[in-house]
C-alpha cells in the first residue's frame, strides 16, 4: 500500500487532520477525543459564534457577544451586554442589557432593563429586575414586577401577578387569577 497523508500543515499556518486542505489554524475531519479536562479558552463556539472574552456559544446561528455572555440554541443571542444568558429558538438580548436571563422560545423580547429573568414563549421583558414566567408573560416599568402564568402582566414598581390574564397596574399591587 502506497502511504497517506495523515497531517497536513499549510504555508498559512493551517493545519488538518484527516483533511489535505485545512481551512482553520486547526481543521479536524473526523472524531475528537479528549482525556483531559477539556477546553480552555476565553471564547469558545460550536456551530456559532463567541465573539467576546470569556463568551461561549453553542447551536446554529447562536451568538454571543457580550463579555461573559452563554447563548445555547438555535438564533440564542446575547447582545453585546455583560454576563447575560439566552437559551431557546430565537431568543434575543439586546445590546444594552446586562446580567439577564431568558429561557424559552419565538421570541423572548427584552427591550429595557438588567437583571431580567425570563421563563416561557413570546415573552415581553421591560424592566429592570423583574421576571417572568409563562406563555406571553410581561413585566414592564419600574423595579421588580413579577409575572408568573399565561398572558399575565405586572407593571409597576414590585408589581406581582399570578394566573391567566392577571394584571397588575399600579405600584406595589397583587393580582391573583
């Protein structure tokens, strides 16, 4: 048997394993296994895009480019704010937000606000530190509104509803079913 060529290592720098043409400084084709502890680095992406220090993206079209920022699924983004969090299918966190998490699907808006928490689909986040929990769940304005159930809504300062269509527009009120 005539030898193959197992590693190739290009003018550019490039190197491929199991490929003659490597297009990356490391091109593997083929299994990648790993006895160690696994990867170090300040950006990492699989299927997506890491773009800033300490950032890590995994799922196709997933980004994420604040610094710190996780963004996990498909079209997940984490805007360009610090240590924020997208899991789901089209998840968005826009650039000015910093240190929210939103967990859910088709969209989860957040227009305003830090230290948001989001749970559901079609979420609408515009506070800061408030959360959100449900199908259509919305906070909005002021500190702290806590929404939790299917189209429940709580605006205001440390507004709180719980249970479908539950609204809350007023600061400090509670709305239950």
């Amino acid at each position: 048997n005539a030898p193959t060529e197992k590693v190739t290592i290009l003018n550019s720098g490039n190197v491929g394993i199991g490929t003659t043409n490597p297009g990356a400084k490391l091109d593997v084709n083929g299994n990648i296994t790993s006895a160690g502890a696994g990867l170090n680095s300040e950006k990492f992406g699989l299927g997506a895009s890491a773009a800033a220090n300490y950032s890590t993206a995994f799922g196709n079209t997933a980004s994420a480019s604040g610094y710190g920022g996780v963004a996990v699924g498909y079209g997940a983004a984490t805007g360009t704010g610090a240590a924020n969090t997208a899991v789901g299918m089209n998840v968005a966190i826009p650039n000015t937000t910093t240190g929210s998490t939103v967990i859910g699907n088709t969209p989860a808006s957040i227009t305003t606000g830090d230290y948001v928490t989001g749970v559901g689909n079609g979420l609408t986040l515009n506070a800061a530190n408030g959360v959100a929990i449900g199908g259509s769940a919305a906070i909005s304005g002021g500190l702290g509104p806590i929404a939790i159930g299917y189209s429940s809504s709580a605006a205001g300062v440390f507004g709180i509803a719980l249970g479908y269509g539950a609204n809350v527009a007023h600061n400090g009120g509670i709305a239950i079913g």
